[in-house]
C-alpha cells in the first residue's frame, strides 16, 4: 500500500484549552484583587497600607481557589457530557452499524462529497475507527478541543496567582501616598500586555484585544474605587 507523507500543520486551536484558562485566570487575577485593593484603599482604611496589602493577599488566595474549583467543576462538566455521548454513541454503533455508517455518509454528503464517495468514506473510517469517526464528525469532539478538567483548573489558578501579584507588587512597592497611582496603572499594563499576548498566541487583532481587556479592567477598578469612595465615606 502507497503511504502518503503527513504534512504536519500546528493550528492555534491546539492551544485553546489552556490559553482560555490561562488568559481568563490572570485577567480575573489583575482585575479582581487590584478593584479589591483600591476599593479598600479609597475607603480610606484608616490610611493603612497594611489593611490594603492584606486585602490584595486575601484576594489572591481566594480568588485562586475559587477559579481552580469552578474551572474544574465546569470542564469536569463539560467532560462527563462528552463521555455519556461517547457511551450512547458506541451502543448505537454496536446495535445497528450499517445504520450508523449511513448516517455518518449522510454528513459528508452534507459537506459537500458526492453520494458514491461519501459511502466509501464511511465504510473505511467505520472500518478503522467507528467510535472515533462518529465523535469527530457527528459529535465534533477531537484530542485538541476535549475537556481536561485538571490541566483547566491548574492553568486557573496559578494564572490567577500570577495576575493578582501584579497590584500586590505595585502596592508593596510604591509610597504611601501614591497607591492609588502605582495600582491601576502597573495593572491597566499589564492588562493591556495580557491582551497582546492572548491575541498573538490565539492569531486575533492585537490592538482590538489589548484596547478591549484595559477598557474593561479600567472600568471595574473605576466602579469599585467609586463604591469605596461612597461607603468608606458613609461609614
């Protein structure tokens, strides 16, 4: 038999498990504990730098917990469904094949192959690998987009970490009395440098990401400063 030579390609899809994980995690991370921090801070907290810091630290160990346990209990979901359609799948492979390999020449004749070629097709992918030509073309489930519930909560939480050290450092560094300067900025930063990122590696326009994660980060530490602002003084 003739054996074709492989031309392998490396698609940027291969990585969106962990880049969303990753992304979303050190997003969160930057904005959640630098909004907790200025809002803390603009509460006035008796002009204790201290009390900020604790609230930074506080922020970034519950905030890594909390999107390590609800990545994992979303993907383990996600996961769980992809195994109960494989199991349905493979019964139904098992109880009737001839009507499952009509089936699946029906979906490429849907993409586009003539009725002769479709059959063919899904006479030889049944032939080599039944279940895992079913789940690839009639579930849309493949290696490099299938559900790792582990990978998905450890690139969350330690993303996170990352992230939340990055207001953590600016306030531990920066004087007293411009901690409300060194936080947003050091964090509008390294939002704006994440956005790049994320869009270099995931092949999107960089500038409309990096101008759509700032925008966004700016907001939130706005209205939680404000919300600060407000109850710190009606305290």
């Amino acid at each position: 038999m003739a054996r074709l030579n492989r031309h392998i390609e490396r698609h940027r899809s291969a990585h969106i498990g962990w880049l969303r994980a990753a992304v979303l995690g050190a997003n969160d991370g930057i904005v959640s504990t630098a909004s907790l921090m200025l809002g803390v801070a603009t509460a006035n907290a008796g002009g204790n730098v201290n009390a900020v810091l604790l609230s930074g630290l506080a922020g970034l160990v519950a905030g890594a917990m909390a999107m390590a346990a609800g990545e994992y209990v979303s993907v383990h979901s996600q996961s769980d469904t992809e195994s109960a359609d494989l199991v349905r799948e493979k019964a139904e492979i098992d109880a009737d094949p001839a009507a499952e390999q009509r089936e699946l020449a029906a979906i490429y004749v849907a993409r586009g192959l003539d009725v002769s070629l479709a059959k063919t097709v899904a006479q030889q992918l049944m032939q080599r690998d039944a279940l895992g030509a079913h789940a690839r073309d009639e579930l849309g489930q493949s290696a490099e987009l299938s559900a790792r519930p582990l990978q998905a909560a450890a690139a969350s939480a330690a993303s996170f970490a990352i992230g939340a050290a990055v207001p953590l450092a600016a306030a531990a560094l920066a004087p007293a009395a411009q901690l409300l300067v060194w936080v947003p900025a050091m964090a509008l930063v390294s939002l704006a440098g994440l956005g790049a990122l994320a869009a270099r590696v995931g092949g999107a326009p960089v500038a409309r990401a990096t101008a759509r994660v700032a925008l966004w980060g700016a907001l939130a530490m706005l209205v939680t400063a404000l919300a600060g602002r407000f109850f710190g003084a009606a305290l």
